[in-house]
C-alpha cells in the first residue's frame, strides 16, 4: 500500500502537529459546556448546543482535518502545499482563534464577536482552500485524491454559506436566514466535508495502518462521486420536487451503508489478527454511521419523531461523537506515531532498535483507556437526551477522554524529541 507514496515530498512535523495538539482542546471545550451546562442538548438551537456543535466541527474535525491535508496532499496525492509553512501557521492561527472568538460569540458575546469570528475563519478556511486547490490541480489523480478534491468543494460551500448565516448575526446585513441555508450548510459540512474526506482517506490509511485488502477498485472509483452529487440534489431539495429530493436522500443513505459494510467487511479480513484501538475506534465509528441511516429511517417512517427535539440530537451525537470523533482519533493513534517514527529514521538514519518503533510512541494501554472514556460519554450523551440526569456525566467522561488524548498524543511527541527528532 507504500507504492505511489511521496514520503521524500513530507512536511517537517511541525506542521501537520500544530494541529493535531490543538484538537484535543477543543474536545475539551465541549465536554466542559456539557458538563456546566447540560441544557445544551435540550435543543439543537440554543446558544449552547451551537457551541458545541462548532467546537466539534471546527475546533475538533476541521483542526485535525487540515493537519491531515497538509501531510498527505504531498505524500498521497504527490503535490507539495504551496508555501506550506506559511499557509499551515497561518491557517492554524486564524482557525483556532476564530473557533474561540465564534464559540464565545454563541454563548453572548455579542454581534462584535461573531464578525471577528467570520474575518478569521473566512481568512483561515480561505488561505488553506487556495493553497490546497492549487496542489490539488496538479495532484495525481487516484480515489483518495478524488475524494480530498470533493471534499474540499464541499468545504468552500460550507464556508460561503456559514458566511450567510453569519454576517446577519454580526449586524452586517439585515435579514435573518431560511431554514434551507441553514439545512445546505449542515449537509455540505457534515455529509460533504466530513463524510467524503473521511471516505477519500479511508481508502488509503485502512489498508495500510490497518492491513486488509484494498477497497474494490469500483466502489473506491464511484462511491465519493455518487455521494457527492446526491448531497448536492438533496442541499437543493426545497426548490426540487419532493420525489426528487426523497430519492437523493435513500441513495445516500444507501451509499452511507454501502461505505460502512464495505469497511467493516475489509477489516474482518486483516491479515494481522491483534487487538488494536485503532480498528475499535475505526468499528465504532462504522456502527454509528449505520446507525445513523436506522435513526433516519425511524423518522422518514414516523413523522412525529421527526418533528421532534430529539431526533436531530441523536443523529448529532452518532454522527459527530460516534462516527467522527471515533474515526478522528483512531487516524491520530495512526498517523501521529507514523509521522514521529518516520521522521525520527529520516533525519538520524538509525538502524532498527534504537529508536522507538511506531507501537512505542504511544502505549496501547493509555489509549485503549481513553477509547473506553470516549465510547462511554457517546453512550451516556445519547441515553442522556432521553434521561437528561446523564448528560452531565457524560460530559465529565467526554473531557476525560481528551485529557488522555492530549496526553497520548504528547508521549509521542516526548519520545521523538527524546531521540533526538526535530520539529522543523
């Protein structure tokens, strides 16, 4: 799975790390709203529940999402960022402050703030996507380009429309947004550039991190485009005929289930039959995501539990901490030792032995604790908005699980510099 790999084209560690350190923070954010204030989950539109849904979509999943772009667009896809340093840090710095200055403006800092938050993110979110389309352009084309490329035009849509959404709330414009912006910029940022990100690297990082057979060669070539047209017909669903925007809807949760069952099929086929956290956190997620297509199911037959607070809240819960997260953090407990071993080889060229091996990086026994705090707060979180007394707790699990997250992800760090790594 190593053939066509441009590792000679890999950026110095620092930059894909800078945001890899910080998503853990955010998580930790989350989980400490939840925890002081579990009435955020009591609807999906109170200030609370709109923080922690951008704490995890921009502080979490958009934080390690474009630290991943930033290694693999010259390794997988065999072209260099554009003035990757320069873009990295300055992405990194108007993401991260702009997802604090975006969260602080939901819990009332005023209309002030939420345009400081759209001048930096705007800036952030557009900085990276220039450079990444212009590397992208040049890209070798293969599935997991094709689906870095449909995942970052699902990106630039999220963005244009959360601008929408958000320049009424700074008092830049008049107005308030129909609920038809507000649905296209859930569905191209959750299904758009979540979902077909996550397909595209799946592709590569499951067969080799994982070592199962490679996805087959038709599902890897059609999958991410048949999803992404269809998301585009169902964004476009209010001014479509109703048996359209319905048919788009089966055809993607169709393709949502194809891609888990096919995952889940490839990973009870792996050569190497050893417990692994990374493959509970990669199974976890494939549960949640067909768990998910049940939860719409349910509400598609039953119109009342549609209409309902809960529904969206469930689906928010397996989707972003069931699916995302799960997938997010066994791609870190991957990649983050990857990147410090192969780093550390290149740059001593020391011989097998005296240097830490990829499973050393970071111990299996601290993350598969912090596995069992993150599958514990998704199963107090989603039982909790039917017996809100347990979403407190798992709120206090959810910080839990980032704590040992940071501090996973930092022992790597430590055994690299320990060994003589540079950053830079």
């Amino acid at each position: 799975m190593q053939a066509g790999l441009s590792f000679e084209q890999a950026p110095p560690l620092a930059l894909p790390l800078r945001f890899f350190l910080t998503a853990p923070l955010f998580l930790l954010a989350a989980g400490a709203l939840i925890a002081m204030a579990p009435q955020a989950l009591a609807s999906r539109w109170t200030p609370e529940a709109l923080a922690l849904t951008h704490a995890i979509t921009l502080g979490v999943l958009a934080m390690t999402m474009l630290g991943a772009l930033t290694q693999m667009l010259p390794v997988v896809a065999g072209a260099t960022l554009p003035a990757a340093r320069v873009v990295a840090r300055l992405a990194h710095i108007a993401l991260t402050l702009g997802t604090a200055a975006l969260l602080a403006a939901f819990l009332g800092a005023g209309p002030a703030v939420f345009g400081v938050a759209l001048v930096l993110l705007g800036t952030a979110f557009a900085i990276f996507l220039a450079a990444a389309a212009r590397s992208l352009a040049r890209a070798v084309t293969n599935a997991t380009v094709n689906g870095m490329r449909l995942a970052a035009a699902s990106l630039a849509a999220t963005i244009v429309l959360a601008g929408a959404l958000a320049l009424p709330r700074a008092g830049w414009v008049p107005g308030t947004p129909g609920m038809a912006t507000v649905g296209a910029h859930a569905t191209f940022g959750l299904l758009g550039w979540v979902l077909l990100l996550v397909v595209g690297v799946a592709y590569q990082v499951v067969p080799m991190f994982q070592l199962t057979p490679p996805y087959a060669p038709r599902l890897s070539r059609w999958l991410a485009p048949g999803l992404f047209v269809m998301l585009v017909v169902r964004a476009a669903a209010p001014v479509l005929p109703a048996a359209v925007a319905d048919a788009a809807a089966v055809a993607l949760a169709g393709g949502i289930l194809l891609f888990a069952g096919a995952t889940l099929r490839l990973q009870a086929r792996r050569r190497r039959k050893i417990a692994d956290v990374t493959l509970d956190y990669w199974r976890l997620g494939m549960t949640s995501l067909v768990a998910c297509v049940g939860v719409w199911l349910a509400a598609w037959l039953a119109p009342a539990w549609r209409h309902s607070d809960a529904y969206p809240l469930l689906l928010g819960v397996l989707f972003l901490g069931g699916f995302a997260l799960s997938v997010v953090s066994g791609m870190l407990y991957k990649i983050v030792p990857f990147l410090a071993w192969f780093h550390l080889q290149a740059q001593t060229q020391a011989r097998a032995g005296s240097i830490p091996t990829m499973k050393d990086m970071i111990g299996e026994r601290w993350a598969r604790w912090q596995f069992r705090a993150h599958l514990a707060a998704c199963a107090l979180l989603a039982g909790g908005l039917a017996w809100p007394a347990l979403l407190r707790m798992g709120g206090v699990l959810l910080m839990l699980s980032a704590l040992l997250l940071a501090l996973n992800l930092a022992s790597a760090v430590r055994r690299f510099a320990r060994h003589g790594g540079r950053f830079r």
